[in-house]
C-alpha cells in the first residue's frame, strides 16, 4: 500500500473511531437479545495484528505437539488466521479481532430462535423449551437455518448490538476449525508455552489440570450438563466448554492438515461429558458422518456447536485499490499464507514467482525442442529442394 494510501486510511480511521465509535468493535463481551427474553453473547478474540493492515494475519500452528504418537487427524500443520474486526485490545492498540460464543448453543436459544421463525413463516410452532443443555442432534442444514434465523432476528430487533467492521455489519455463522482451534488454545491471552499445551489450564501451581475446567467422564458423572455452567471455569478467553460437554460442529472442511489436504465432510471439534479425561485436549478432531450408509440421517446426540461473528470484506469501505494494494502487501509479508516449495516455505507472492519461473523455462525448454525440429524439417525440406533442383536441371540440359 502506497504511504498515501496508508495515512488516508490511518486517518480515516482515526476520524471515524472519534466520530462513530460504533465502526470499531467492542473490547468487551457482546450481547444480543432474543425472543423471549432469552441472550446470547460473544467474547472477543483478538489477535495481535495492526488494525492498519487490511489483510493482517497471524501464522498459527495447529494439531498435537506429541509428534509420531498423534495420529493423522491430529498431526501438527501451520496455517493462518485473520480477524473480522477491528478494536482496542488490551494495550489499547489497534487490532485484529473475531467473537466466538461464550457457550455452545442452549436449547433454549434454539428453542426461541426457531419459534420466532415458524411463527413470522406461518409454520408450525414447535413447544417451548427453556433448558439450558446444549443442543445437540441437528443437522448442518438444520443449523443453517438456525442462523439465519437468529441473523434476520438480530438485524430487525437488536441491530446496534452488532460491531462493525467499517460500514459492514457483523452477521452469525459457525467459527472456522482454525477459529476454533486457535480459540480453544488461549489465543493472544496466553504465553506461547501454554498455547503449545494440549489445553490452556493450570492450578495455583502452575501445573497442568482439567480440574474445574471441563466436563469430561470423571467430572461429569457421564452426563451432559447446562452450558456455561457455574460449576466450571471459562478458558482463558471467556469461553466455557471448549473441550468437553458436547463436540462441537465447525465451518471447516475434515482433511489430514489445515492446508493442501484432500478434503472430506465438516470438522467436529473436541470431545464430550463421556470423553475420558486423558484423551481430552485442543487437538481432538473427527470427521462428521451425516448419513448412515442405508441412506438415513444420522443424529449426533452429543455434537453441538457455537456461534461466531464474522463481517463482509468487500462491505468494510475499501475502494478497490486499497484492497488490491492491501493484498498484495499481504501477499508480501512474512504472514502470506505458505505453500511447500523445494526450497522449504515460502509466500505466495514468492511462489507465484517460482512458478512462473518455472513455468518460463519449461516453455522455453519446449521452445527450443520445438525449434529443433523445425530445423532437422527444414534441413530435409532443403535438402530435397536440392535434388528437385538437379533433377530439373538435368531435364532441361536434355
């Protein structure tokens, strides 16, 4: 991005954050309200990137740390992650944030959602439900619809509740595996050290424990439990439940790592109230299996999911330049998304180079090969021309 670009932004920012603070996202803990009364709220996520830079993103390394005794599913890979929003972290600095759901999705949350949405499309009203025990059992479609129930719910009844990225409104989805993974490890709110553990807890003597954290086998009787229980602590971000109580559905596409894999069903992350606690931890990752193989759909009674909040890029108020100028300079930085190349790792606009280097010498290779036979035919084509010439000067001489 050109220095003039850059400050025209830097203080466009600066304006609107004076003006319209409603432009930069919210610190704190968002809350929407439902029908009925009920709530849902979001913690933020920030990541330790210049809100400045358009395309920001932060390399992570996801997967076990334990090397050959994780299995393929689990197995360490490096990819990169970006935020959605804009706000003041905590050294009230400009940066890069997204919002995850304090808990999974409560039935009752379901419950006033889906209601509100059969009664405004004239279907018919499911009862009421007010537990607080995840919901669990539905189907991606299912809760697709789900969302965009509780998007349009939002947008015509608590719109100034959504941050905004710019001129774009926020709007609910499921979180991406890495949004999850990166999440269920601390995030930006831990050292390195414990964001490298298998999960992010400690007890006052800085060990490693479960303990109080999550439902596992042990702690939970083998029994689900309300989300966002008093009986348990939040992860070091706010959230409740990353690990255990139910598996949780995400936006992210099964393959063997986080890049370049070859790609199967949705991802399920962690594990549930049944997991027994030495096999619970951030990694934990399955393939989901919506259908049985007699063609009948299968419901998962302990996967749930959350919620997150993502905007729109072409909506934030970028003009066109700025978001091709703001690529590229992401596609230049240390933080380009990587591909393998023989060399080890490189960025993308470093591997566009390589391959169309590449690509050039092996047109060239071709060209060459190319015009070597065009040379031996044209040798023939000569020589040929010679004999005809002797044959019609020897007819003329006679």
């Amino acid at each position: 991005m050109s220095n003039y670009s850059q400050s025209f932004r830097t203080l466009f920012l600066f304006i609107f954050f004076i003006i319209s603070p409603k432009l930069f996202a919210s610190s704190e803990t968002i809350t929407f309200k439902l029908p009925d009364n009920a709530i849902i709220k979001f913690q933020p996520v920030f990541l330790g990137l210049d809100g400045n830079k358009i395309f920001a993103s932060k390399r992570v390394k996801l997967g076990s740390r334990e090397g050959d005794d994780s299995n393929y599913k689990e197995r360490l890979s490096t990819t990169n992650l970006g935020g959605s929003f804009i706000g003041k972290n905590y050294n009230g600095e400009n940066d890069w944030l997204y919002y995850l759901g304090q808990t999974e999705v409560s039935q009752q949350q379901w419950n006033v959602v889906m209601r509100w949405w059969q009664r405004e499309n004239g279907l018919t009203v499911e009862p009421e439900n007010n537990s607080q025990l995840p919901q669990t059992g539905k189907t991606p479609a299912e809760i697709l619809t789900f969302i965009q129930a509780l998007n349009l719910w939002v947008l015509k009844n608590d719109r100034e509740a959504l941050p905004k990225n710019g001129n774009a409104f926020a709007y609910v989805r499921l979180p991406t595996e890495v949004e999850w993974a990166y999440a269920a490890r601390g995030g930006n709110n831990v050292s390195h050290d414990v964001f490298d553990r298998p999960y992010p807890y400690v007890d006052e003597n800085g060990t490693e424990t479960l303990d109080g954290y999550e439902w596992d086998r042990d702690s939970s009787g083998n029994r689900v439990k309300e989300v966002g229980s008093q009986y348990i602590k939040p992860n070091p971000l706010g959230l409740y439940d990353m690990l255990g109580n139910v598996e949780e559905l995400t936006y992210g596409i099964f393959g063997q790592d986080f890049l370049f894999a070859r790609f199967g069903g949705l991802v399920i992350r962690g594990g549930n109230y049944s997991t027994d606690p030495e096999n619970l931890k951030v990694s934990m990752r399955t393939e989901y299996d919506g259908f049985t193989q007699d063609g009948n759909i299968l419901r998962l009674n302990k996967v749930g999911f959350r919620l997150a909040l993502g905007s729109l890029v072409s909506e934030a108020g970028y003009t066109p330049t700025e978001l091709d100028e703001g690529y590229n300079e992401y596609l230049s930085s240390d933080s380009g998304v990587t591909q393998s190349a023989a060399a080890g790792k490189t960025s993308l606009s470093q591997q566009a180079i390589t391959d169309q280097l590449n690509h050039s010498n092996i047109e060239r290779e071709r060209l060459i090969e190319e015009n070597h036979d065009l040379r031996e035919k044209l040798t023939n084509v000569e020589s040929k021309l010679v004999v005809l010439k002797g044959n019609l000067e020897k007819k003329t001489m006679n």
